[in-house]
C-alpha cells in the first residue's frame, strides 16, 4: 500500500477553484436534488497516487458533496462505453470493513466523466464514523500488476462542547404516586436510540425495574434537545396485568431519584459533561382533574406589557402549559407575546409584545391540558365506566375553556 | 404495516373499490420532502406509504414494483445492517432500520433506514429482492402524494416544533390509511384515518379509541402495534391489552370502545403483528421487546366469544396464547407469502433477516 498523503487546500488559488467550482456546480445540477450548495468556497481535497502508475484519485469535498475524482487513466474511451455496474467493478469505492474478513457492499453514489477524469459522487456526503477504500481493477493498468487500495477519510467534524442536561420537568421535588411523564431538556441536540439505557429511576440504591415505557420511536422534539420519558401506563393503570403484577414503580411516602447517566451520546457523539440527578419525594396519587374553577388571574394594566398570569392549585404539564394556552384580543385576534411557565410549574404568565389595550381580553385553554398524572380538563387519566349514555356524554366535552379577563 | 388479510373474501370486498384506481391515482412527479422514514405500509399497485414522524405526515409512493414474483423464495440476509450502513457510507452504529414490510405484489422487502441519530439524520429507503440484493428506492423524480396531518403542529415558532406525534404503525384498509401515533405531550389514544388517494385538503380525522376493561376503569392508553381482521381493528396497546374495535364503530370524530380480548404481560412491549392462515385456521403472530414472539389462534367466534377482560387477570386471561421458543430477538415481521413470513432479528448490534416457515 503506498504511503497515505493527504493534502488539504481549504481555499484553492482562483483557476483550479473555478475548474472544481464548475465540476461540482454541473455535478450538482444534475445529481443533487437541486439545491444550491453555497459552501463551494470550502473545497477540500486529498490527493493519493496509486503506486507507481500514473493513476492517481482524489477525493474532492465540500460541506454536502463527496467525490472522488480518477485521474490518469489509460483508455478513457473506452470506460467511456461502460454502464455503471460494470465501472464499479473497475473503480470500487466502499468502507473499510472493521474485521478483514467481511465483504461489505460498495458505496451508492454516481459515475460521470469530466475532462478525461472518472468522478463518483456518493450518495451521501462521507461519514467521519468510518474510512473509505478506493479499490482499483488491475483491468485499468497493466493486467500483471496489483493495484493497491487507497484509504481515505473525511476531515473530522468540529466538535461542540459537551452538552448537558438543562431541566427536568416536573420541576418540583415533590410528586404524586401515579406521576406519567417527565421532559428532559438538553443544551444540544442528542443521539436517537439509547434514552432508554441512560435513565434511571431509583429507590435508594436500587433501580426500580423497568419502570418507563420503552418505545423504538423515542419522543424527540424536531430538534432532540427535548426527551419525553412516559411512565409505562401499564403500571401506573390500577387493574392492568403490569401493575397486577409487579405492583406501581413509585409508592407514597417513598424517596426516589431519577438518574440520567453522563454517557448518553449528543448527536455529534460527545457523552454529557456530567451525569444528572433529580431527587423527589412521592405522595398519594392524584385522580382528580384539574378545576378552573380554583385558578387564580393576575390581570394587568392598560398600556403596560405586564403579564396576565393563571395561577393552579396544582403542578400542570410543562410542555402544554407552553402550547395550549392562546391569548385573543377584541374581534377574537391572537395576541402575541410570550409565555412563562414557573414555580413549579402551577403559574402561567404571558407578556404582549405590544402594551394592552383597555379593552376585554380572554385566555383559551384547550381541555386537553394535562396535570402531572396525566388527568386532563376534560377527562381523568381513568374513568369509571357508569353506561353507555355515560360515555357519550363524555365525548361531548369541550375542546376548550376559556378565561376572560378586562384590562383597564 | 400492511398485513395480508387471511380472509380472502375480505381481501376483495377491500379490493373492489380500489380496482378502478391506477397505482398514481392523486400522485404528482416531483422529490417527497420526506425528513424521516419510519413505519411503512403497502396499499394497493406496489405503493408504498411512509410514516414521517417529523414531518408529521404519510407520503404516497409509487414504486414502480407491480409484477408478481416468478417464484417464491426465502430471502435470508446477514448483518443488513451493517451491509446498508455501508451502501450509505456510515457505520452500522449511526444507521437505524426503523420498519421493514413486504410489498405484496412482488414479495420485495422494504426497509425504512435512518443515515445518522441526530435531529439531521437522513431518509433512506432500501429494497431487498429475492437474491437477496439491496438497492436503493429513488425519492427523486418518483410519482408520489403526501397527507400531513390536520392538526400538525403550528409553526408560530418557526422550524422548532416542540410536539410530534410518533408514527408508531401503519395499515392500508379499504381505501383508508389508519394511522397509530404517539405525542410526546398530550397521553392520547387516536387511530388517524385517512382517505386514499389522500384528498389533498388534509380531511384526516381521528378517533379516540377507549377500551373498557380493568374492573370498568377505562383509559385512553396509546396504541403500538395493530391489524386488521374479519372487519374489525386488532390493536396492541403500550399498556400491553390486545383489544378488538370493530371497524364499524371507527367514525371521524367519535370515541369508541374497543374489548380487550387478550393480556400480554409484564415489562414488555408489543412491536409489530401479522395474521396469516393455516389450514383453516387463522393466526395472529406478534414479536415482543421482552416476551418473544407469541402465536395466537383467531376466528372471528373466538373474538366476539371471549369475554372482556374486565377483572383482576390471571395469567391466561382473554384467548390463549403460545410463545415460539426458536425465535429469539425479532423486532420485526411481515408475511413474504402464503407459507412464509421474514423477520427483522436482532442480537448485540447485528440484525439479520431471516425467512421462516409460518408457524
């Protein structure tokens, strides 16, 4: 194998940038679903010869496009008439398998000839989770002599710093029994896929066995930095098997601490920069639904950007305490602003991003909001089943409530 | 995921409505701005539907693949995933196969494959055809048509959407597309269901599906995984019950009260279900996280026979069932033909497929 030499050119001097500029502009016409790549000026390429020939290939990259370019082969003309499988078995590009013994298939990706080059683009831009081989057909040279492979790899990506854990939601250090959820917050984006080997709820120094409801789709926001962990509802049901069985993960009057280890991997494969632990203590469960009828208002003063603020008897649910509250004005127009969610998550505020009008305002709060055992404005977690007229009744609940208040 | 019925008379009161419908029915040319591939479905004509968990809607994919296979052949491939991580040119540790189905018409294997775990991870779908060789499915220039869903997130906080719903299966019945999801807010239990062709002004709807068991509590738990069979939706719950909803009794906008006919345990998941025939004998095999792969017979007096299970369980409570000891780490499962179904398998980090003998 001939020594590895690797070159990189971050800014190529002007002709030969506007040679590959031209080459990969007209590659992307035609191969990248037409997206205008604006990173051109991030050219990169290494350069490798292939022994002693006069072949040499190098990988040319920018931010979303990978190509490997060879140069110096004989008979152009006629690799020229052949079809693509029949390249690939001349110019075989794939990843460097981790044992020897495995043959893994080659890249997917695109031959063409530009100016007596063959370049293969890959389908997808190179990973630095591997290294790449360039395996060449003695075909192309002289048939006596063996070509060795070429290795390359992709520049490493730029590592953020580690990312931590920023809040767990219920904030409180005090929850009930049949508590069904937390939302675990993220400084940076993480990694799909192992959630449910880093959390841990424990009982002093014993992990409550399988206590969440472990799903292959995990429940990420769109940009994972927020983690929604369910309590399985087979255990926190009363007269499910689960529960029959094994009895609830939390009981009353117990303390517990939920774990959440520092090797969990953020997206670009760093471990958290500590391990996380919040402890609480657990109360009776709560079966009741959550009552309007106790929440207090705050209501603020014309021409000021003062809050309006709800405030509960109870903890509610974080993420919907952020969504389903909507504030309309006069003629029903939503006001925009923005909402805060705190102590504990029992008070809402939100603050108009233009000052009040003396006019009647109103707060829709959509009755599906939650508390923190999963009980909403229009139906508990469980319901007793009475007949049947009891269940339509029930479908006939509200979408939303609404609080109206006056400013002045 | 599309599960062959058993029932080939149901199979064509389904079909009937379908046969005037080309397989581009409602479609358009164009590149599917799909962000994630997750669970998959067949409808009729060798279309594929793909769940996007992120982007909150189905996507309607014509492939192409509409011929009958010449034979029926047992597809056995090791290591896939390491074999598709490499054909994307990524380690099998940053590659997720996150569904796999059978496309009726040809018997081709379908794989739904996340390039990456993080929020930018790639769509890749992969076909594996009966020797077993991988290509992949193009979402360029391909005919498809895409249903988002009508209460997708708003955007008032622009590309940030903090609630999803996770598609967590998909099956075409009858000229519907039923959809089970997941939020990562709100505990809910709703079976999207959606007109196909898709009717482009996004008239999905959904329905509440309560099952009334446990002593008369009832509770509106997510669905996992669910079939269809003898007009009637077979729905395994995240809180484990296998609960029987007739399809009837699924109307836009209703809540409806399913009848859980079989209990599947503890510290388990239910993953993914098929319904096949035997003999006379219809079947219901279903992979589980931690309970193997569990065979239940099935005839439409068997269900409406049963008793709810409405009280304090014992262990064979509701319609019996048998767990199949040989197989062992299946993640996933489809009927590849009449006599055989292929499994997703996976142990310590490789996953295999395999073919077996319907059992």
């Amino acid at each position: 194998m001939s020594p590895r030499k690797e070159e990189s050119k971050p800014l190529l001097s002007p002709p030969p940038f506007a040679v590959v500029a031209f080459l990969l502009s007209v590659l992307m016409g035609s191969i990248v679903r037409g997206q205008e790549d604006r990173t051109l000026a991030k050219v990169s390429t290494q350069s490798q010869q292939v022994g002693t020939s006069a072949i040499s290939v190098e990988l040319r990259e920018t931010s979303n496009l990978s190509i490997f370019a060879v140069r110096g082969l004989p008979n152009v003309d006629r690799l020229r008439t052949l079809d693509a499988e029949q390249l690939s078995k001349l110019v075989t590009i794939r990843v460097q398998p981790i044992k020897g013994d495995v043959v893994l298939p080659s890249l997917l990706g695109t031959f063409s000839f530009v100016d007596g080059e063959l370049l293969f683009q890959s389908r997808f831009p190179l990973s630095d989770s591997v290294r790449y081989q360039v395996e060449l057909s003695s075909q192309l040279d002289d048939p006596m002599r063996i070509l060795p492979s070429l290795l390359f790899s992709t520049h490493p990506k730029p590592k953020l710093p580690a990312a931590s854990v920023s809040a767990v939601y219920p904030s409180s250090d005090v929850l009930p029994e049949n508590l069904l959820k937390f939302y675990v917050h993220f400084t940076a984006p993480m990694s799909r896929g192992e959630a449910y080997q880093r959390i841990h709820l424990m009982h002093g120094n014993n992990e409550v066995k399988s206590p969440f409801l472990a799903l292959g789709e995990e429940l990420w926001d769109t940009e994972q930095t927020r983690f929604t962990l369910f309590v399985h509802p087979g255990l926190v049901k009363r007269g499910v098997k689960p529960r029959e069985d094994s009895g609830p993960p939390m009981s009353s009057g117990n303390e517990y601490s939920l774990r959440i280890d520092s090797s969990w991997q953020s997206a670009d494969r760093q471990p958290l920069a500590s391990t996380y632990v919040k402890k609480f203590r657990v109360v009776d469960a709560d079966d009741q639904q959550p009552n309007p009828t106790t929440w207090k208002i705050g209501t603020p003063k014309a021409n000021t950007t003062e809050p309006v603020t709800l405030t509960f008897d109870e903890s509610l649910d974080h993420a919907m305490l952020n969504r389903v509250l909507v504030v309309r004005g006069p003629s029903g127009i939503r006001i925009e602003g923005d909402t805060t969610v705190e102590q504990h998550e029992t008070r809402w505020s939100f603050k108009p991003a233009n000052p009040w009008k003396s006019h009647d305002y109103r707060v829709e709060i959509a009755t599906n909001l939650e508390d923190l055992a999963g009980n909403s404005l229009a139906r508990p977690f469980e319901t007793k089943i009475v007949d049947e007229s009891d269940q339509n009744d029930r479908a006939k609940v509200a979408t939303q409530i609404a609080v109206d208040f006056f400013v002045q | 995921m599309l599960r062959r019925k058993s029932s080939w008379a149901l199979s064509l009161a389904l079909l009937i409505p379908c046969a005037y419908l080309s397989a581009d029915s409602g479609m358009k040319e164009g590149t599917p701005d799909m962000k994630h591939a997750g669970a998959m479905a067949f409808a009729p004509h060798g279309v594929l539907l793909v769940g996007d968990t992120v982007g909150a809607a189905i996507f309607a994919i014509d492939t192409g693949d509409n011929q009958a296979a010449a034979t029926a052949a047992s597809v056995n491939i090791e290591k896939i995933n390491e074999k598709v991580a490499a054909m994307i040119g990524s380690s099998a540790e940053e590659t997720v196969i996150n569904d796999m189905v059978v496309n009726p018409l040809s018997g081709n294997i379908y794989l739904s494959v996340s390039r990456g775990r993080g929020p930018s991870a790639a769509p890749v779908i992969f076909k594996a055809d009966a020797k077993g060789a991988l290509s992949e499915v193009s979402l360029t220039k391909v005919k498809f048509s895409k249903a988002a869903f009508a209460n997708a997130p708003d955007s008032k906080e622009g590309a940030r959407n903090p609630r999803m719903s996770a598609i967590t299966d998909i099956q075409y019945m009858d000229g519907k597309v039923v959809v089970a999801g997941l939020s990562n807010e709100e505990f809910a239990s709703k079976l999207r269901l959606m007109n196909y062709p898709f009717d482009g002004n996004e008239q999905s709807t959904s329905v509440e599906v309560y099952h009334g068991a446990h002593g008369k509590l009832e509770t509106a738990s997510p669905v996992r995984t669910f079939v269809t069979y003898e007009n009637s939706v077979l729905a395994a719950y995240t809180c484990t019950p296998l609960v029987n909803i007739p399809i009837g009794d699924l109307k836009p906008g209703t809540k409806t009260q399913g009848k859980t006919i079989a209990e599947l345990g503890n510290m388990n998941q239910p993953l993914d279900m098929i319904v096949y025939k035997k003999g006379d004998q219809d079947y219901l095999l279903m992979a589980n996280s931690a309970r193997g792969v569990m065979k239940l017979k099935l005839s439409k007096n068997d269900i409406e026979g049963t008793k709810a299970i409405t009280s304090r369980i014992a262990d064979t409570a509701g319609l019996p069932y048998e767990t199949i000891k040989d197989l062992k780490g299946v993640v996933q499962l489809d009927k590849l033909n009449a006599k055989q179904a292929v499994l997703l398998v996976s142990n310590e980090g490789r996953q295999d497929i395999r073919t077996i003998d319907l059992p």
